[in-house]
C-alpha cells in the first residue's frame, strides 16, 4: 500500500486553501535570443500565467530576466525591488490575473523585437544567477502572503554557468543552502536538446532539497519532454488535496479502527458567473433576509375579527390588537419548521430539526462480506471514494487495516456497510472493494475503493416498464449477424487515453473568456468527444455492403431541395380582401392585421413590418378620409 496520506492534509489550523509563488528567471545572454529560445520562454510564461489564471487565481507569479545590459522599469506594474546590474524585472510578483496576460500578449506581439534595444544581452557578469536567485527569493517572501509553495523556475540554455571551483559556484551552492532553509525549491527548464545537469545544475537542485534526487537527473536529461508538460494547457482548477472525512471504522463488540476518506477524481466544472454592477463593474453579494409577509386589508380584518371572537369579553378596547405584519428582518433563532401532513401543520424548532437530521453518529458500520463475484454496479449511484487507514484517532489502526485488506483480497471478498461520513449525513449503504496496487502510467493505491450502491426502495421494478416487453424484439439473431458485428467491433477498437479526452464545454468556455481578454476572434472549437467519422468509414468499408444486405437497412432518402428557377417555384397564395368593404366600414378594429396590411400595401404604403394593429387602423383612416376629400 504505497498510498501517502500526509499530501491529503486536513488539518485547517496548520493547512489553509493558501497562495503558490513562482518566480521565473529568464536567461537572456545573445545565444538564447539568437536561437528563438527566447521567444519559446515568453509563450511558455504566457499558457504558464494562463493555466494559473485557471486552476487557482490566488497564485503570485513574477518574471526576472538576468543576463541583460540594461534594467528598465517594468511597465506592468509598480516595483519597489531594487535590482542589481544585468538584471531587470520584467514582470513584478502579484496575483495572476487578465492584466499579467494581456502584458506577457502584447509584448510577445509587439515588444519583443525591440528586446536588444530596451534590455541587451551581456554575457560577462559571472555572478549575474547568483544575484538573480537572491532577487527572486526576496520576491517570494515579500510578496505580502504566506505562501504554501514557493518556486523559482529557471529557463537557460546553458548548462555550466560558472567555472568549477570559482567563488561564484561556492556562492551559488550557499544560495542553494538559504533557499533550503527558507522553503523555497528551484525548477531548471532546459532550453537546449543536448543540455544536461552536470556539473552545476543537479548538484546545485539536491542541495536545494538536502537530498540526492534521481529523477530530477533524468528530467535534466530530457529536456524535450520538459517543455512539452510545460506547454500543455490545463482545464483544471487545483484544489486543496485533504482527507474529506477521518471516522471509525466499527467492527462490532467494541473493535475500532480509524480510516480517512479520500476522493480521488472530482468533476471539472465552468466556473461560476458572477454578478457585476453595470456602473462600475464592482461585485455583487446576494444576501437572504428572512421578513414577515405583509398581510393584505382583508387578511388583517379577517384575524382581528378572529381574534375579537376569541376574545370578546375581554376585548375592552379595540387597540389592544395592535399587531404589526411589517417587522425588520428576523434572526435564525426566531424562526420555526414545519412539515405538512394532511390538513395539519407538524411544527419543530430548529434543535429538533437537527436531532431528527442526525440518525447515525458519523463512522462505519460493518454489515458483513459476500464474494466478490456476487458485486454488480447495476446500481451504481456515484463516483468511488478511496479508504486508507488513518493514525490520527486510534494508534494501531494500520495494522488492523492492513490485515483486513489482505485477507480480502486473499478471499476475493467485498465488505457491505453504512457509511455517515459527517455529523447530519444521510447514511449510505457502500461497498468496499479491495483493490491492490498498480504501478505504470496510471498508478493506483492498495486499499479500498468506496462503491455507492442504492438502497431496496431506490431500485426500480424494470417489469413494470411496458419498453422492454415489445413482442417484436427478436429473442435470437442469425449467426452471419453475430460474425459480422464481430468484424465491427474489430474494426472499431481503439486505445482508451483519458487525458487525450477533454470536457469541450470547459475547454470552449475558457478558450472564449481568453480570446476576449486578448481582444482577438476565438479559435475554432475542438470537440475531442467527437468521433473520426472519416478514418471510421475507411475501417467499414469493407463490410457496409454486407451490413445493408443482412440486415435490409436503407439510407434515408435525401430531402428535396428547393429548384432555384422562380417559374417552377409553387405561387405564394395573395391575401385577399374587399377594398370597398374596408372603406364602408364604421369599425376599422374589426378588420384583421392581415387585412389592413393588404389594403395599405395596395394604397403603395410600406414599413409596416413593425406597425401595431391601432397604427394600421390610423393609416387606413387617413387614406380614407384623403380619398373622400379628393372625390368631386
């Protein structure tokens, strides 16, 4: 079981949703120019400030380059850090945002020709990383929040920046020991094929961490591959990794043991709209407020009549019931439940609202174990959660856990139980499905897999549906059908990558928000859902001809399209009316729209498209009363 529950924390006092850092420190000497390196470094920065923009907009991020002759204000935004020769800050360390990527934009379309102008390249300042590094630590901890992560990403192509055994490399190695003791970790993208990590950069990396690291060795040695992951663009919103629940697990006549329930995959949803105000574009909040109803006249009669019935003798004055239907807003403590049954109103306050809400004390409660073979997910209700053993409650419980997790497996067993995860949770009846562990491209934990399945009142009787009765569906098919669907499926088989398959409403979604942020056109949508339609028709061309024989399937006929010559086109049918009629009429209302319409078009009038009937009825007035004036 190579599951490490300390990277799911839950603990809210020393783990918070908190703030990521990064710095990137851009090598800028003539050779990373000259060979379009450069340019590459800006468009990474830009899907790097987009894809933080999209999983968490929280995150600092600033950009420093070194190795230039000049060091120009930034013009994005402004910087209090002062800097040290041959280094400039390009982007100052903030929140990510639309204005950072608007700026990384603009400058990769128009600014970044005059790079040698306005920064320069020098390459004759050995100490210029050093100084560099020493700016972009100070970035990270004067950025004004306490940073959960904090990284500094160099992109070089140069793979020994100093002399080994100079003063410099023994100044970058005690940097590398101040940057372990502050908590900041140091990322190289290599920006050359052949760029390895020795002599300098993987030494100077595991002195970072206080360890030897064999896979950033490796990932210094495939540089390619690097940049490709950090060209990707992401849909996903990165969200605090923590245990979702940590309960008992109750076996009976007192056996416990503590597990933490994890969730493993989470929906990828748009993000939320939020409402603006049209004047000044500042945030809306929306706020409940719970009021009395205003009670209308006849309600207030009718109840002070009600109440004067009730209380007639000793109803003296008529001001006693003086009862106010308009009160200020009301507290929660004020407020009242209830439940209808029947004709009768079931009233409880909120204390006995929570007592009947909690059936069960959070925890698990074992039902007992039945073969794994006897497990469907006919009613399956949602996505499996993941069980591992937690230390936190009850000392020992790993070790329970473990034995039963093997003896599970060993048996080829499930555990049914019900689950209440949280205080005031509904239980669930789930089931527990050892699964051990698989390591490769997708990796996955020894432990057990939460399966939700329904309870007898929430499966439906399929008897009852009339859909699955048709007398007409054939009980048994031909076996030339069966051997032909088999070449079908053959044909059509194909490598399941979850990653190649994107949610197109998200991707879209975000794609269209950026293009608008940049102010250019949208790019065409790419729907990964939708299938190869022709590379699929080439696969069955060989069997669509038996296909129709067999199983006698027509093509739909094709729709008759409408003939472009006017003459063999059907005559539109004229609105008819009675001129006379109209012009005799004492009520022009009782004419239709259609009717009126005709008559003021025979009369030449037009732009009556958008005319109300009481208009039509004000033209055809005028035009009468014209042409009866006009009679001799």
């Amino acid at each position: 079981m190579d599951f490490n529950p300390d990277k799911f924390d839950d603990d809210e006092s020393e783990w918070m949703p908190g703030r990521d850092g990064y710095v990137c420190l851009v090598d800028c000497s003539k050779q990373m120019y000259d060979g379009k390196k450069f340019h590459e470094v800006i468009e990474m920065i830009k899907i790097t400030i987009r894809n933080l923009i999209i999983k968490s907009e929280k995150n600092m991020f600033g950009v420093l380059f070194y190795n230039t002759e000049k060091s120009p204000p930034s013009n994005s935004t402004a910087s209090d850090i002062v800097v040290e020769n041959n280094i400039a800050v390009f982007l100052n360390i903030k929140a990510v945002c639309a204005d950072s990527l608007k700026y990384v934009h603009n400058y990769l379309q128009r600014g970044i020709n005059d790079f040698p102008s306005v920064y320069g390249h020098c390459d004759t300042n050995p100490n210029c990383l050093n100084d560099a590094v020493w700016i972009a630590s100070k970035m990270l901890r004067n950025c004004g929040y306490k940073l959960v992560e904090s990284r500094i990403l160099v992109f070089t192509d140069n793979p020994k920046p100093f002399e080994p055994g100079s003063n410099e490399e023994r100044n970058a190695f005690k940097k590398a020991e101040d940057l372990r003791d502050s908590g900041i970790t140091v990322t190289v993208m290599p920006m050359s094929d052949d760029f390895t990590g020795e002599p300098f950069y993987a030494q100077f990396i595991e002195t970072v961490f206080g360890c030897e690291l064999p896979d950033i060795r490796m990932d210094l040695e495939k540089p390619v591959q690097t940049r490709e992951m950090l060209m990707q663009r992401v849909t996903q919103k990165d969200y605090t990794k923590r245990c979702s629940s940590r309960i008992k697990f109750h076996f009976g006549q007192g056996l416990d043991m503590s597990v933490g329930i994890y969730s493993m995959y989470r929906q990828v949803k748009p993000p939320k709209a939020v409402t603006l105000h049209r004047k000044d574009n500042e945030q809306i909040q929306a706020k409940r407020v719970h009021v009395v109803k205003e009670a209308s006249e006849n309600e207030i009669s009718s109840n002070n009549e009600e109440i004067q019935a009730k209380n007639e003798p000793k109803a003296s004055n008529n001001n006693v019931f003086n009862f106010n239907f308009t009160k200020p807003a009301i507290i929660p403590t004020e407020l009242i439940h209830y439940q209808q049954f029947g004709e009768d109103k079931i009233k409880f306050t909120n204390q006995e609202r929570t007592k009947m809400q909690t059936l069960m004390q959070p925890g698990l409660n074992l039902l007992g174990f039945k073969p794994l073979d006897t497990f469907v997910l006919d009613a399956h209700l949602r996505g499996p959660n993941f069980m591992y053993p937690d230390e936190k409650l009850l000392k020992g419980s790993t070790t329970l856990f473990r034995a039963l997790w093997e003896r599970c497996l060993a048996k080829k067993v499930v555990a049914y139980g019900i689950l209440v995860e949280r205080s005031r949770a509904n239980p669930k009846l789930v089931v527990l499905v050892p699964q051990d562990e698989l390591s490769g491209k997708y990796s996955r934990y020894g432990g057990f897999r939460i399966e939700y399945v329904a309870y007898a009142d929430a499966i439906r009787d399929i008897d009852a549906f009339k859909c699955f009765q048709d007398e007409d569906f054939p009980e048994e098919v031909i076996n030339q059908g069966t051997e032909l669907f088999i070449k079908v499926i053959d044909k059509l088989k194909f490598r399941y990558k979850p990653e190649k398959i994107a949610n197109p409403k998200v991707t879209g979604l975000y794609e269209v928000i950026e293009a608008t942020v940049l102010e250019e056109q949208p790019p065409p949508a790419i729907d990964t859902t939708l299938p190869d339609t022709e590379q699929m028709d080439a696969q069955l061309a060989d069997v669509v001809e038996q296909f129709q024989e067999l199983f006698q399937v027509d093509e739909a006929p094709e729709k008759k399209k409408r003939s472009a010559d006017p003459s063999s086109q059907r005559p539109k049918m004229a609105k008819t009316f009675d001129a006379a009629e109209i012009e005799r009429s004492n009520n022009l209302s009782s004419f239709t729209v259609d009717a009126l319409k005709a008559y003021l078009t025979s009369k030449g009038v037009t732009g009556l498209s958008k005319c109300k009937k009481s208009d039509l009825v004000e033209k055809v007035q005028e035009i009468i009363e014209t042409y009866s004036v006009d009679i001799p």
